[in-house]
C-alpha cells in the first residue's frame, strides 16, 4: 500500500478536479505484478492502468488502492466493475470514498463476492490527497498558506524590498508547491509591491496553476503586469460594486461581495467561486492582509513557512490582523515536518482545533 501512496503522488497537480489514486495488483501468490497512478483528469483511473499492466495475472490477485475504488460512470467507466471483470479476488482500500456520485464501490465488490475491506496505511493516503478530500469533505478548496519571512518574523524590510529573504533552495521548493496546487492567490498588496508572476518554473511536464489576483476595488492590477501574461491563466477577483474600467481589456473577472467584518472580499464566496470552477487547492502566497483574512475565517488547513536567519527589526509582518487580540484566542499550530534548504528552514504546520478545559466550561 505505501508503494500505491508513493505512486498516486506522482498524480499531485495534474488530477483536478478528480483526486490523485495509486493502486498495485499482486497475483494469487501475493507478487506484485500490475501498477498505476490516476495521471490526468478524463485519463484512466489507477485500477485500470495496473489492471492493463498486471493482465491476466491479476485473476485470483489483490488489489491494493489508496481510494475505495469509484462505483460511477463519468469520463471513465466504474473502477469496482474493472475489477470485478478482471477476476480480482481481493480488495483493500486505505480510504473510503467521501462522494455521493463515486462510492458504493466497496458495497459492489462486495456484492460479486469478491473479498473486500478497508486496508492499512490510511494515514498516509490521506495525507496524500489532503487537497481533493478537504474540498469533497467541506465543500470548499483546501487552503495552504505560504509565506517567507526573516527569524524576526519580517517579510520585506521597511523601505519594501524583499527580494530576496530566502534562499534558492527555499525558492525552488515554492515552485513545487504551486506545481501542485489548482491556484495561487494574492491580494492587492503583494500585486503593487511585487508585480508577482506565479507560474511555475523549472518543473518540467507541470500544469500550472490558476492565477488569483484579489483586486477588491479593481485598483491595482496595471495593464502589463506580470500575472497577465500568457504563462498561466489568470482570475481577478473583485467587489461586485467595482469600477473594473481600469483593468485590461479581456482580464477575465469574477464579482463578489465585499467582506462584512473586515476590508475585502468575502473569503468563503471566493472560496466556493473557484469551488465551483473545479478548483481543490489554493496555495495563498500574499501577502499579509489577505493571509490575515483567511485566517480570521477559519480556511487555512496547512501553513508553510520558510524561515532564513536573517534579522531586519524593521519592515511589514508575515501576518496582518487575524482577528486575534488576546493570546487565548492565538491560533495554535502542530508542527508537522522541519526541512533545512539551504540555510533555511522549512515548517509545516497544521491548525488544531481548541480545546476547552473544565476550569473554563465552569
């Protein structure tokens, strides 16, 4: 099963909206002798690329796939079908699937009498696929805030210069992060201070990702700007009761309305607008104010941050206000992984839910 894990995250950033699946088919006598990943949407799923691998040899076999098979026609046909017509005798899944339209799969298998249960290292396959579940779970896209900062917590220095804090290591590994997402968003802040490009460099074969410019007044986006170019598609997000005359002429746009509790667009309507054109993740790489939003509105489900050993004393915060005011409220963080690039660090971090003591319940 780790090694179906291994090969569904060959999938991250070029699946969406579908999520990314790795399955290995092992003959009767428990050799591996099929393997596959879900690679595009509209292309095979995993069952069937290992399926088509393995051949015959899968009759009698087990197949082992990190996603409880798909029980739906779509572009692809029903992988529990596959399976079953492949004379597979036993299936293991290491995560149930969360959608009305796909699962059933087990309950099918089942049905044709074939051996079927979920299997181990759930852990991992969720952790895999992280993005598309947190979006079919909660309905929305999953939120990976990224941001670089000096060891006293600055982003730029106090005359605005920032390129460049972190290292090329650091940088690169950025690329990968938006290789892998739907979307790459920053406010108007970061577009008038950085006039950032957002496509993914020197990853070969990746899709790029939907450019997401949050222009609430329709003010700073300025005809040549870098995210306007033909590198990547782009999305200007703006207030519905903006002048949008000052943006460039076939800027494609989407109106929503402005945040009630802050300046701004409203976080979730933006969210389930790009919901709804099939993005599953958004990696959120600026600038303060915009990461403070989406902190306030409780959407952010992983932050990276790369930290140089640089000081300054002086300049912006990695962070605007978040709604927090007194440190009960603080928002605490499990620190997942800790990778040194370069001289810099790397850590990953997970929101947790608060808990309540009996002294406070009391």
């Amino acid at each position: 099963m780790r090694r179906a894990v291994a090969l569904a995250a060959r999938g991250l950033g070029h699946t969406s909206p579908n999520p990314v699946v790795g399955c290995v088919i092992l003959d009767a006598g428990g050799q591996p002798v099929g393997e596959g990943w879900h690679q595009r949407a509209g292309g095979p799923h995993a069952e069937v690329h290992a399926l088509r691998a393995a051949g015959e040899r899968a009759r009698g076999g087990t197949a082992l796939v990190t996603l409880e098979p798909c029980n739906h026609t779509g572009r692809t046909g029903p992988c529990a079908q596959a399976l079953i017509d492949a004379g597979v005798a036993r299936v293991r899944y290491a995560v149930a699937d969360p959608t009305a339209q796909a699962r059933g799969g087990a309950a099918t298998l089942a049905a044709a009498r074939v051996d079927v249960a979920a299997g181990p290292v759930a852990d991992e396959s969720e952790a895999v696929n992280e993005a598309w579940l947190t979006a079919m779970r909660r309905g929305r896209p999953f939120v990976l805030w990224k941001y670089a900062a000096t060891l006293d917590g600055r982003s730029a220095a106090a005359d605005g210069t920032s390129r460049w804090i972190t290292s090329s290591a650091a940088r690169a590994d950025v690329h990968r992060l938006r290789a892998e997402a739907d979307a790459v968003a920053v406010g108007s802040g970061t577009l008038r201070a950085d006039d950032p490009h957002l496509a993914v460099r020197d990853r070969e074969g990746a899709t790029q990702p939907l450019r997401v410019a949050v222009d609430t007044n329709a003010t700073a986006l300025k005809p040549g700007a870098r995210i306007l170019d033909d590198a990547a598609p782009t999305l200007v997000a703006v207030a519905e009761d903006a002048d949008t005359g000052q943006l460039p002429p076939g800027t494609e746009t989407v109106r929503l309305p402005r945040s009630t509790t802050g300046p701004g667009l409203d976080v979730a309507a933006l969210l389930a607008a790009l919901h709804g054109r099939g993005v599953r993740s958004v990696l959120l790489e600026g600038g303060p104010t915009l990461a403070g939003a989406f902190l306030a509105a409780g959407v952010v489900d992983k932050v990276v941050g790369y930290l140089a050993p640089v000081l300054l004393g002086a300049g912006p915060a990695v962070l605007a206000d978040a709604g927090i005011t007194t440190i009960a409220q603080a928002l605490r963080l499990d620190t997942a992984d800790v990778t040194r690039l370069g001289p810099d660090l790397c850590i990953t971090a997970v929101p947790v839910a608060p808990t309540t003591t009996l002294a406070e319940e009391n």
